[in-house]
C-alpha cells in the first residue's frame, strides 16, 4: 500500500533549508482533502516516521507537524523524537487549561513549540509564553499588522516565520520586519514524498487495543501480538532503528526495542499506529502465507534437537518471507534496512545455510515437491510422516488468528 506525505521546506534570511513542514496528502494530488484533522495528524506521523522515515524526508532537520488539541491532551506523540519534531499548535486549538498544561510540559522536555496561522487575542496568551515560534500567515494579514504582531508579543525570546510568502517583495519585508524564518511558493510549493505500507491485520487491533486497557499492562503479552504481525514487527523493528534513537548498535529483538522504549511510549506507539490505519484490507492471502510458514517452521524446530532453540527465529524467517509483496520492493533491499539476524536475511534472498535449508522445505511442501521434500526432512533429520499433521496444525493456528 503506498503512503504519501507532502513536504514543504522552511528557509533563513539567507535562503538556506532549515526545516520542513510536513503536510497530509491522501494520494498524489498535490493538495489537502478534508479529513478529520485528529486522522491526517496521525497519518502524517506515521508515514513520516514509520513508513518514509523521516531521515529520508528532512535529512536530519527538523519536521513541522500540525497537532489538534485532542492529540496535544493525549500525549500519544511523545513516543517521537523532540530532536526531529516541532509541534504546531493550530490556530483552532482554544487554550483550555488542559491543552496548556499539555503544551508546557512538551515544552519542559525539550520540544520546539510553535503557534499556527497566529492572530492576536489576549486569550493565547498561555501559548505565547511558551511558544518558540509564531507563524504568521501573509497571505491574510494585513501588511500593517504583520509588523503590529511583533511589538505586541511580551515573550522577546519567540521568533517569527513568515508562511505564505509569494513574492520577493513579501519575503523582502518580512526580512525587514525581523521575522527569521520564511515558507510559500516563493520558494517552494510542497513536494510529496511516498512510501509503502504493510497492513495490519484486523483481529491484532482488538487484541491490542484490549491489551492496552487493561489496568495491570504485560509487557510480554505486547511483546507476543507484536511478535506474531508482520507489520508491527516491521515497523517497531525499523522505528526503533531509525537514526532518531542514536543508537551505537542495531537492535535485533523485539523484546529489546520494546525495553529501550519503555512502557508508556510503546503504549502511545501501538495507539498512534492502530489509530490511523484503514479499514480496507490488502494482501490478505500474502499475510496467511507468511503466518502458515512461521507457524511451521516454528513447529519444525521443536522436533529438531540442532534447532530446538531457533524455533522464534525460524518464525520470524517465515513471517517476513513475502515482505516484498508488502512493500513492493526486492526483498534484499528491504532486509537491508533491517536489523535481521544474517543468516535469517542470507536464507531469505537464496543462499545456502541451515536456515534456508528450513526455508526449502517450507516451500516444497506448499508446492507439492515431494521429492525435494524428502531431500530436506532426511537432511535435517526429520520424521516426514508428521508434516502434513504439522502443516494443518499451522493452517488452523492461522485461520483462527485471523477470525478473532
């Protein structure tokens, strides 16, 4: 499933890049569609950070993204990075004491606050005294009041951004003004940037959403749905591994990136991923190939005293097998941007190990290559009579994980 997030850039004085704002787009047309603004937040997040990465859409700087105020009261964001977020406060976001206190403790730990479309009202004066950037549209205010909104503001550490700029003479005045920061057509109308996306199934949202409510929270039941979907996996394994973290190592479990994250934020993480997903589902017979095969070859590995203890690998092996349909990329290239053990990704794209020995016979016995067959069972030192008992087992075990 392709994804899309238009990319707008934020320049200096010098008209140098120094950030982006990053837009929800639905498709490849290059402009808003109405869509409950709480969704195209959570759209945009997840696409940038999850899907497109967000090292591949600001190259290090910092993204510009819209929050309504039901997403600034549930601190569902706070999973991302304040190194690589400036929260926008939307000019329809009324300063309850709530949403201000929700805002100031975003500003304690360190995220750049800014205030949208901003027109002045003594009301927002909770948010000017935290804000660390005012944009100010120039399309729709008035040249006098564009100079007017700097001398009123009391907070003298607050910077200006000029959006909506379309002329040199504009950006010339807002030089003149004292604004720092400049965005419109101007310079650059926003450019949309795509991805794929790997659906999650339906009956995983129950189970988490389930999980996620419950007053004694277990880590290791999040751990197993997370483990058994090949979409969180992937994109938990891929978030937590993304240069925002600074790791110095990969991570290769999904135990561990759910240890480096924490409760709370893995928490807000799975909200923040079930919430925007769509209700239409895609590649439904890839996800029950991909789960038969980790069920499988999980079941194989307890009848193997070499691999008796490779039973969550082999699993994983199958689960990922077909990730090239999802993403619609080779598969060699999608493994590389993850952290998979190297004898998983090596069995994966073909080469010879103990692994994709495992792998062979998996995809013999679906295609029906007995013979084949019988050359992996003896090589592994198998009882063949019991695979097609195993084999069923596994259809099962994945029909009912998709009916729940």
């Amino acid at each position: 499933m392709e994804v899309f997030v238009a990319r707008q850039p934020i320049f200096d004085c010098n008209q140098n890049v120094v950030s982006y704002e990053l837009l929800f787009r639905h498709g490849k047309v290059n402009n808003y569609e109405a869509v409950d603004g709480d969704v195209a937040t959570l759209d945009v997040i997840t696409n940038s950070f999850v899907c497109i990465g967000i090292d591949n859409l600001t190259g290090g700087k910092k993204a510009f993204i819209n929050f309504t105020d039901n997403l600034l009261k549930s601190n569902i964001f706070r999973v991302l990075p304040k190194e690589y977020l400036a929260v926008e406060i939307l000019e329809t976001v009324e300063p309850t004491e709530e949403v201000v206190s929700a805002c100031r403790e975003l500003k304690s730990l360190g995220y750049t606050m800014v205030l949208d479309d901003f027109v002045f009202s003594p009301k927002f004066q909770p948010f000017i005294e935290i804000a660390d950037i005012i944009k100010v549209d120039f399309l729709s205010t008035p040249s006098y009041e564009r100079e007017r909104l700097i001398s009123r503001i009391s907070n003298k550490k607050v910077k200006f951004l000029a959006e909506k700029v379309e002329t040199r003479e504009e950006f010339e005045q807002a030089v003149a003004l004292g604004y720092s920061y400049f965005q419109g057509y101007f310079f650059s109308k926003p450019v949309i940037m795509t991805g794929n996306d790997i659906p999650i199934q339906k009956f995983q949202y129950l189970k988490v959403l389930e999980e996620l409510n419950k007053y004694n929270l277990s880590f290791e039941n999040i751990e197993e749905i997370i483990k058994r979907d090949v979409s969180l996996s992937y994109k938990l394994l891929r978030y937590i591994n993304s240069s925002s973290f600074g790791l110095k190592s990969k991570v290769h479990s999904i135990r561990q990136a759910l240890a480096l994250i924490g409760k709370d934020e893995v928490v807000r993480w799975l909200t923040m991923i079930i919430f925007r997903e769509s209700a239409e589902d895609r590649n439904a017979e890839a996800l029950t190939t991909c789960i038969v095969r980790g069920r499988f070859g999980e079941i194989i590995c307890a009848m193997s005293e070499e691999f008796k203890n490779k039973a969550s690998d082999v699993f994983f092996m199958g689960m990922f097998s077909m990730i090239d349909v999802f993403i619609n990329k080779p598969i060699d290239e999608i493994l590389g941007e993850l952290p998979v053990d190297s004898d998983i990704k090596d069995a994966l794209i073909g080469k010879k190990n103990k692994f994709r020995d495992i792998y062979e016979l998996i995809l013999c016995y679906e295609k029906g290559l007995w013979e084949r067959l019988s050359y992996y069972t003896n090589k592994l030192k198998l009882d063949e009579r019991k695979l097609p008992e195993i084999y069923l087992d596994s259809l099962n075990w994945s029909k009912e994980l998709l009916s729940e």
